[in-house]
C-alpha cells in the first residue's frame, strides 16, 4: 500500500477534528479521539517514508510539510491537552488539513539526486522542525489573542466566544511556547555548524538572524516589556517570516551550489 494513503487517512481526520457544533464531553472526546487518529495515521506515514529512504524524510518540499505540521500536531496535542486549550483545535486542525492538502496535490514528491544524510544533518533537522512545530502553534496563538481581542473590544460577545481562554492565558501560553520553540532553534542552530554543507554559511546566518529576532521578542515578552497585543502580533510575523525564509532557502541556496 502507497504510504501517501495513510497521509490522505490523516487529512480525513484532521478534517473531521475541526467541526465542533457544540461544547460538551461527548464533542469533546469525539474531537480527540479523530485528531489522535490522524496524529497516528500522520506518523505512520513519516515512519513508512523515513524506512523506504533509510533517512530522516527531509528530502524535499512534500516531505518537509509533512514533518513541520506532524511537529505542530505533536505540539498541540501535549499543549492543548495540558493547558486545555480545545477550541485553539478550530484554528489548528484546518490548517493542518489545509497544509496536508497542499502537500499532497501540489507539493514536489520527487526524489532527491543528491542527498547525503549524516547524523549532523538530521539532529539539526530534527531540532529545527521541532521549533517549528512550538513556534507554529505559539503563532496560532497569538491569532486567537488577536480575534479575541478584537470581537472583545466591539463588544461582539459571541457565543463561542465564552468558552475560549482568557486572554492572559492565551498570553501566559504562547510566551510558554516561544520560549520551548526558542530553546529548540537554539539547538538547532548549534548543531548546524556541524552541516556539512557548502551552503551553509547561508543557512546559519539566517538561521541566527531568526533566532536572534526570537530572543528579542521573548526576552522583552518575560520582563513583561511587551504586551500581550504585541507578542502576539511578534509571534506571528516571526514565523510567518521563518517559513517564508525556509522556503526561500530551499530554492535559492541549491542555484548557488
């Protein structure tokens, strides 16, 4: 069997995770149960991929979504669970079915030419997408800071609105996860000096560039120099920018080798 089925299982359940028409245990449960069920669907197919390569599945733009939003699934389903943040699944569990999506029907699934896995590579790989992965659902949090913010500031009281966390919660949480996602970079722009790679001196420097921008945020965030409006919008745009540079990076750095 294809292992880009269990990919597809995995898209169906997330899908299905996302619909919450009422708030009550049974939703509840049900909501975890399908996002479970795809995390494992998820990983199934990344240990499937990972066996056929003989590597970390990191090859090439396919692979790499898929890794990044099992990370934010990983993420999210310690995080949400521990700090009972349910409903932040109605923004994450779309957006995992949308990215999932994209890469299944557009992303390149083709096989690498040149790839020279190492140890090096993947620990740096592995941090980094780890990163990825607490920093993505930190930038979910800061959007749910926002919306929030925004209905309570014109008084628009909806309904669902009641049962989602306050907003110093919502606050307390997200710099939790930048710091976990500032750690993770950390470790993984230390282990990248040990990349053997032509390129590399490229991808360190925006790498540290990022990580750089990170600490500022997080450090002025802690010492409360930051409010909550703003490390919100912050956590956004630094990872809206992190993805953009990965990508970019992918496509510039091998035109230079």
């Amino acid at each position: 069997m294809d292992e880009r089925i269990w990919l597809w299982c995995a898209v169906i359940a997330y899908s299905i995770s996302s619909f919450r028409p009422r708030r009550n245990n049974f939703f509840q449960r049900a909501n975890f149960i399908f996002f479970a069920v795809a995390f494992l669907c998820h990983t199934v197919f990344l240990a499937l991929r990972g066996k056929e390569l003989r590597h970390c599945p990191i090859s090439n733009e396919f692979e790499v979504t898929a890794y990044i939003a099992w990370s934010i699934a990983l993420v999210y389903l310690v995080v949400g669970r521990l700090y009972r943040l349910t409903l932040i699944g109605w923004v994450t569990c779309p957006l995992l079915s949308l990215g999932l999506g994209w890469a299944l029907l557009v992303a390149s699934d083709q096989k690498a030419q040149v790839y020279l896995p190492g140890y090096a590579l993947e620990l740096h790989a592995g941090f980094c997408i780890l990163a990825y992965g607490a920093l993505g659902i930190a930038a979910i949090c800061g959007g749910v800071f926002l919306i929030q913010d925004r209905l309570l500031r014109k008084k628009l009281h909806m309904g669902w609105l009641a049962h989602l966390p306050s907003l110093s919660d919502v606050t307390r949480v997200n710099r939790y996860l930048l710091l976990c996602g500032w750690i993770l970079l950390s470790a993984g722009v230390a282990s990248s000096f040990f990349v053997d790679s032509a390129a590399r001196g490229i991808r360190v420097a925006w790498f540290v560039l990022i990580w750089l921008s990170y600490a500022i945020v997080l450090v002025a965030a802690l010492r409360s120099r930051l409010s909550g409006w703003k490390t919100a919008v912050a956590s956004i745009a630094l990872y809206l920018l992190m993805v953009g540079t990965f990508w970019g990076l992918g496509h510039v750095v091998p035109a230079l080798r």
